[in-house]
C-alpha cells in the first residue's frame, strides 16, 4: 500500500477536525448577522433560521443610524485602533531590532522583561494607570487609550519581530553598512520588507483586542465625544427593556473591520504564522 494512501485517512481527518473548529469559531458570528436582519419576534422566535419575507427587518440598522452618535463612536474606534497598531508596529519593532541586532550587557535580561507583559494582563494595573491619566489631565480622551493599548500591545509585538528579525542575513545588514547606509535606513529599507509577514501577523493579533475592548473606553474614555463602538453598543442596554435589534445591528457593523483586515492581510497572516514551521 502506497504512503498517500496511508496519508489520505490522515488528511481526510485532519480537514474534519478544521473544518468543525472552523464552524464552531464562526456560528456565533453568523448568528449575530443573521439575525440584525430580522424583527423582534424573528429573532425569539426563530434565531437559527436565516430571514424570512415574515421576520426580515432592518429596524436594527435603523435605529442604530438614528442615534446620530453612532458614527462618531465608530470613528472614535478607528482613530484609536489605528493609531495604537501605529505605534505597536513602529516602537515594537524598533526595540525588536535593538534586541536581534545588537548585543549589550542585560539585552536577555530585557526581552525576558518585556515578555513579562504577554504573562501579566495589563488590566491588573488599572488604578494606577487611572491615577496617572488623571494626574495628567487625560482622562475623556482617545490620547489616553491609545497609550493604554500601546503599552498593552507592546511586548507581543516585540517578542514575534524579534524572533523573525534574527533570521534576517547578516550578510544583508553588513553589506548595507559597507554601502555607507544609516542604521536607521538598514532598518527601514533592508530589513522592515522581509518581516512584513510578522508586521501582518502582529497587527491583526493586535487590533482585535484593542477593537472588541470595552474595559478601559468604559474607564479612561466614558464621555460621549469620546466612546468607542462597543461602550455605544452599551447604550440599548436597558435595566427592563433591549433593543436586541439595535444591539445585534452595532455588533454586526462591529465586526466589518475585523474581517476587512483579515482580508487584506490574510496571505501575509499564514505566512507569518506559517514561516518558522518549514524551512
């Protein structure tokens, strides 16, 4: 018996375990779109039937269009989300290159250090992150949530580049240098390129958390100029009466960029994940 088919059984199996994680994953969020499109009673009554000409309504996205803030908040969360990914992506990594490319007495001692912060959660820190912004006059502002989810997203950040920066040649840095280049340009123009796998990698592990957040908007930013797209959602939230309509709806239109980015990066995200595995 040949070895594919001994491997056919195998790759047969392997694809039904994915392909039932894969609809596990995804239920939930099929749920909640399926049923932004449906009324009230579409929804208690059958929530795992798709629309019906009965129960098919846009009264959620109405709503949610109407309460005039609900765009500012969506822009609120752009403008935090991509900023903060900005600054991981820049700062995490230049420190990644510091690290791979230079030696220095406690450089060890340094990555262990930052690695720290994939262990500890950075919310364990909140009252004191709370006394610093109000000492610095940043509370109700986006500045202190994009320096909150920096710092979070940081050493993730550091410790994937750092890893793929080593495997950058030698060879490559060192004629760059010989060619009179700058460290700065050797690291912008030589050896930023060949990690753009691990930068795509790094800024989709990075903006779901800081997108889906609603601990520090509900903490550091809860004013109405400055909530974020899950602290709105929170808004058809009542003690007696849901708008589940509303909510769905804003959940929904939550999720488009998440999946945008997944698309745009998808091809950059497996090869990311993926280089380290064959060489």
């Amino acid at each position: 018996m040949s070895t594919a088919t001994h491997s056919l059984p195998r790759t047969i199996g392997a694809h039904a375990v994915l392909l039932t994680y894969t609809a596990i994953a995804l239920f939930p969020v099929i749920l909640v779109i399926v049923n932004s499109f449906k009324s009230r009673a579409g929804i208690f009554g059958a929530p795992l039937t798709p629309p019906t000409p009965s129960t098919f309504d846009l009264v959620g996205y109405t709503t949610v269009f109407g309460q005039g803030d609900f765009l500012h908040y969506f822009q609120n969360s752009l403008i935090v989300t991509v900023a903060s990914l900005f600054f991981v992506l820049l700062f995490g990594a230049m420190a990644a290159f510091a690290l791979s490319e230079y030696r220095f007495r406690g450089n060890t001692l340094m990555g262990l250090y930052l690695a720290l912060g994939i262990m500890i959660p950075i919310r364990l820190g909140t009252v004191a992150i709370l006394q610093l912004m109000v000492a610095t006059g940043l509370v109700n502002t986006l500045t202190a949530l994009i320096l909150v989810y920096t710092a979070q997203g940081l050493p993730l950040a550091i410790f994937i580049l750092s890893e793929f920066m080593k495997q950058v040649s030698d060879d490559l840095k060192n004629a760059g240098r010989i060619d009179g280049l700058s460290e700065y340009t050797i690291f912008f123009r030589l050896v930023l390129p060949l990690v753009r796998p691990s930068m795509a990698t790094v800024a989709v592990f990075t903006m779901i958390p800081i997108w889906n957040d609603l601990w520090f908007p509900l903490i550091l930013a809860p004013s109405e100029e400055t909530k974020t797209v899950t602290l709105g959602a929170q808004l058809f939230l009542g003690q007696f009466v849901t708008n589940w309509n509303a909510i769905l709806a804003a959940l929904s239109l939550a999720i488009l960029p998440v999946l945008i980015l997944y698309v745009i990066f998808s091809r950059q995200l497996i090869r990311g994940i993926t280089s380290g595995a064959v060489k």
